[in-house]
C-alpha cells in the first residue's frame, strides 16, 4: 500500500468515527460563597417543590433534594438554589 492509499484509509476512518460520534457537554454543578447550589449553562424546569427541583441541564438531568429548597436565579447562563440541600443526583435524558 503506498502513502495516497494509506491517506485515503485513514481518511475514510476518521470521517466514520465522527459522523458516529456524539459529542455531549458536560454539567457543571459548583457552590458558591453564599452556599447556592450553582448549575452552569441553564436548563428547564421540569419539577419545583420545596423538597425537590428537576432541570433537564444540557445532556442529564439533575435532581436536587433537599428542604426548603428555593430557585434564586434561573437564566439561560446559569440557575442558582438555595435551601438545605440533602442529595444531587444526575439521570439521563430522555429523548
């Protein structure tokens, strides 16, 4: 096999992989000073209590358990709780 054909083949195999490859964006979930819970890159709201909150973040979903738990900011950037948080707890997506 010459050097073209080597090329060629290596070629054909990344344009493969790439068109089967799904490229997924992390959640990124922090605390801040003021001890809200912060989850970056927004979401939507798919359940609020007091007790539980359920955003579907990017590619998981994420649970958050806890008491008195508030919604201080909910914007395309970020959402931000507040309250006595018990359990995090992160489940796929469902398309």
């Amino acid at each position: 096999m010459n050097f073209k054909n080597k090329i060629e083949e290596l070629s054909k195999s990344i344009k493969t992989i790439t068109s089967n490859t799904v490229i997924s964006l992390p959640v990124f979930i922090s605390v801040d000073i003021k001890g809200n819970l912060i989850i970056d890159g927004g979401g939507k709201l798919l359940d609020y209590t007091s007790n539980r909150i359920e955003i579907s973040a990017k590619i998981k979903n994420v649970i958050v358990e806890g008491e008195n738990l508030t919604i201080v900011a909910f914007d395309k950037e970020n959402i931000r709780i507040n309250g006595k948080i018990f359990r995090i707890e992160f489940s796929e997506v469902q398309q």
